[in-house]
C-alpha cells in the first residue's frame, strides 16, 4: 500500500512503482512488497556514491546525514499528475522495479528433473539460466513500456542459488529465513544509488532548458457547455406560474402607483415599433477559461482584454511606448527562478536539504520578483517541506533566512 498522496511531506518521497514480473502468486506479490516498503527511509552515509565523474550533481557524499524517502507503490500515477512535471517533480515515478519470484523458479527446474527423470545440476543450472533470460527480456519490455523513468530494476525474491552472475539489471533478495537485518536495506541503498545518478542527467536537461511551462488545467472535465446550462436552466410553464417572486403573486400595495405616465406610455410605444439592434447583433463570443497561469488576466505574459474601441490622438500627444522595453531580462529571470524552482525540488527528493533550501530561497525570489505567483508559491512550499524534515531529522535550520528571503 503507497503512502498518503496528499501529505505534506510528499514533495520529499521518491516514487517508486513495483510491477510484478512472470508467475508470480498475488498474495506472494504483496508480502514481498511489504518487504520492501519496511525498510523505505535510507540514510545518505549508507549509499554508494555512483562511480562516473558526470554523474556527482546528486552525490550522496555531499550531505550524508540526509534522509531518501521511498514512495513504494503498485499504482502507475494518472496522466494529470505526470503533467504536473516539472512544476511538481515528485509526481512522476523515478524508477520501476520489477518483483519476481524465485520459488517458482526451482519448482520449475524440480518438475523438469521428475518430468525427465534427471538428476544433474546441469538440468537446474541450465533451467535457472532460462528463467534468467526471460526474465532479462521482461527487463527490456518494461524499459519499451515504462520509457522516462530512470532506472529499471529486476528483483528476484527467494532464490539464493543464482545470487552470483546475474544479468545486468537484475538482483536477487533471500528469504526471511535466510536474510540479515542489513538485507533489505542494503538492495534499497544500492537501489537509491542507481537513482540519484541517474537524476544528474533531467537535471542538466532543465538547466538547459529555454522555457518552463506552469501546469494546465483540463477543461473539459470542469466546465461544462453553455447549451447544457442553458437548456437545463430554462423554465417550464408550470415553474413559471409557481415563481414566488413573480410579479402575479406579488402582493399589489396600495402606496404604489397602478398605472404609468403618458408620454412614458407613448415613449415606450415608439421604441417597440423599430427593431431592437440587440437582436440584429451578432452574438458575443464565449470566453474560454484560462488553461495556464500565464493566461489568467493580470499576470505577466497574459494577452491584455480586448479593447471595445481605438482612440486615435494626434502623433505630438502619444506617449513613448514602453511595450517590449526589458521584456527579455524579465523573462530570463523568470526562466531562472523557475529552473531554480525545479531543480531544487529535485535536491530535496535526493535528500540534500541544504543544497535544495539554497536552489529554492534563490529561484523563490527571482519568482517574487517577476510576479511569478504559482511558482513562488510553490517554492515556499517545498521550503516548508524543507524545514519539516530538519525537524524531523533533529537537525537545527533557521527559519528567519526563509522568511527574509523568499517570503
């Protein structure tokens, strides 16, 4: 069972998504789950830094007293929340981890040894080795189905005899039984390894990138058409005659007058003769909402409303136009906040805290400054996540740095 997805603190989980792969009972699918979800808190000391000089942005040699939250689940997040990236970097899944079961491997090779009446350990060796290669190739579909995540791990569950040799992608987990304390953290710090290398790379991308869009909205699951309200609001003849503000069952008080002046009468009587212009009028268009924050009237980048009509002054009384003056610094800054934003979302989830407070104080005041409020917004937010797991954590931080800065 995942975690609560509204939480405060999700913004510091790493997702995870655990698919099962092969023969594999449900019920034996969820106690390896469980298995794994115990042990979801890694310490930063406890990890391996990745080997590869290109791959250090996230090293966990940087901070080791930081904390890796895992978000364990069997669940595959909507395409609302994926399209949330990278306004809300915790809502994709960072890796897919496939669960195998190992027990049913040896019963297989055991079957085939009966079947054939055998009793080499060629015949398991060689079963095992099949189970091996379908198992590698289960890797490559779900590498072909799960596409953006960054790492693709195999976990095969109760099997100790193949534990040495196993293909690339592919580990083994023992059972119970047969398993230390450190066991299931030890494949967990060596699976957050594999992730916090992989993070250089989206890193650097959305450092590089020339724009970053807020999230849309999907509007036509929350609006409905005009037709339908219009049809559905229309009266019928037996509302209308129940109206209880209707002028029929209106109380008539003697104070008011019963009748109307005359040549209001005849005023009125002129006009119904020409045609209303209102009629002849061509129908106004219909508004769409807005589907980014940059479309909202009064944000910066949003198109100005529609003027109803051009006073045109002589050329001595125009003013300077100051349209396009310093737009471009405008947006850069902006572009830099929000990239700041995004990347010190991702020191959080790699659990550098004070690294990500310094990328988050930074591009929250880049963000302030420009007027840009949903990122702003969302910056103080992470910033609070921030400070929750130093307290957490027993970690001292300072609170009046935040305030002062990005607030």
């Amino acid at each position: 069972m995942s975690l609560d997805p509204l939480s405060i603190v999700a913004p510091a989980r790493i997702k995870v998504v655990l698919v099962p792969i092969g023969r594999i009972a449900q019920s034996r699918f969820s106690s390896f789950v469980k298995r794994l979800q115990e042990e979801n808190v890694v310490r930063l000391g406890d990890v391996s830094p990745d080997g590869r000089p290109h791959r250090t942005m996230f090293s966990p040699l940087a901070f080791p007293s930081g904390r890796i939250l895992f978000d364990l689940t069997t669940a595959y997040p909507p395409e609302s929340h994926i399209a949330l990236f990278p306004f809300e970097v915790y809502r994709i899944p960072l890796a897919i981890v496939g669960i195998a079961d190992g027990q049913n491997a040896l019963e297989d090779a055991i079957h085939g040894l009966k079947a054939s009446k055998s009793d080499s350990e060629e015949s398991i060796g060689s079963d095992l080795t099949a189970f091996l290669d379908n198992l590698s190739q289960d890797r490559e579909t779900m590498i072909s189905n799960f596409p953006k995540e960054l790492v693709h791990q195999v976990m095969i569950f109760d099997l100790e005899s193949a534990s040495n040799g196993l293909p690339e992608g592919i580990c083994s987990v023992p059972s119970p039984a047969k398993s230390k304390v450190t066991t299931i953290k030890t494949i967990m710090c060596d699976l957050a390894s594999q992730i916090l290398g992989e993070m250089t790379s989206p890193a650097k991308s959305i450092q590089a990138s020339t724009t970053l869009e807020s999230p849309r909205t999907y509007v036509p699951s929350v609006y409905r058409p005009l037709a339908e309200y219009a049809v559905s609001s229309r009266p019928t003849s037996a509302e209308r005659n129940q109206r209880p503000f209707s002028p029929a069952n209106e109380p008539q008080k003697q104070d008011h007058r019963k009748s109307m002046p005359a040549h209001i009468l005849s005023n009125l009587g002129s006009r119904s003769s020409t045609p209303d212009s209102r009629a002849t009028s061509p129908p106004s268009r219909v508004r769409t909402p807005p589907t980014t924050f940059e479309e909202m009237p009064g944000t910066p980048g949003s198109s100005p409303p529609p003027k109803r009509a051009e006073i045109k002054r002589p050329t001595s009384q125009d003013r300077g136009s100051m349209q396009g003056f310093g737009s471009g610094d405008r947006e850069r800054i902006k572009l830099q906040g929000r990239i700041g934003i995004a990347v010190g979302a991702m020191f959080l989830l790699a659990g550098r805290w004070p690294d990500a407070v310094k990328e988050l104080v930074e591009g929250a005041t880049f963000a302030r400054a420009n007027n840009d409020h949903a990122w702003h917004a969302k910056a103080l937010d992470y910033l609070l996540v921030c400070c929750l797991m130093y307290a957490w954590a027993d970690m001292d931080f300072r609170v009046s740095f935040l305030v002062d800065k990005a607030s």
